[in-house]
C-alpha cells in the first residue's frame, strides 16, 4: 500500500494496537519492531514510547525502561499518573531514588488522592535515601 496522509493515524493506532498483542503474548521481539516503525514515522507516540517501557520492564532493564517512559511522560505533558507511577517504580528498581521522589511529587500534586504512589514508591526510595 502506498502511504497517505489521511491514513497515517490509523496506520499508527494499528502498528500500536498489534504491538500490545504482541506484548501481552510474550513476543517482545516483534513489538518492538512495531513501535519502532511507529516512532520513525512520529517521534512524540507517547503510547509507542510507553510500550517500549513495557517491553524493557518485562526484559527487567529498568534503566532503559525508565528512559522510555520518561519520553512518554514528557509527551504526555507529566499529567498522566499511570506513566508517572511506572517512571517512579523504574527509577526505583534503577536505584535513582531522587528522581523517583521527584516523580511521586509532581504526580501526588496533580492527584493528591493517588495514596498508592505515596506508600509503594516514595516510601521506599525515601528510607533507601536515608543512611
């Protein structure tokens, strides 16, 4: 197929929607390569960047996936408290426990109501920061 404009969106909502499949059965693999093909025709996916977080969480490269989902949370303008959640508990495993800290703060500032970050994330890296 030819590529058009009008059909840039759907092609992308596809490459991404077969790349989660692909997640959920355990083909990284391939869902990568999807959402790399997304990425080159639109660098600021902030879902292909998340599911690339996915993909290295899932590998346990905690370093990388936390590069991930920090583009997807710079793209998503640091309002989302799901990619906020996973960059925190990234960093953590990364043992950058200020940056983690630093997260939990910008999210509970936008849902004070989001306890779970507070307990599991902030918690944690606040007493490995302490001596």
């Amino acid at each position: 197929m030819n590529d058009k404009i009008e059909d840039a969106n759907e092609f992308e909502r596809s490459y991404l929607m077969l790349a989660d499949i692909y997640v959920g059965r355990g083909k990284f693999d391939l869902a990568q390569d999807l959402c790399k093909k997304c990425l080159s025709f639109n660098k600021s996916c902030s879902k292909a960047w998340e599911l690339m977080g996915v993909i290295m969480e899932k590998e346990q490269s905690y370093k990388d996936a936390a590069e991930c989902y920090e583009k997807s949370w710079k793209f998503e303008h640091e309002a989302s408290a799901t990619i906020g959640f996973k960059l925190a508990f990234n960093y953590l495993k990364a043992r950058k426990y200020v940056e983690a800290i630093d997260i939990c703060n910008k999210v509970l500032a936008l849902y004070p109501a989001y306890p779970k970050i507070r307990k599991e994330i902030m918690e944690k890296a606040m007493s490995l920061l302490r001596p």
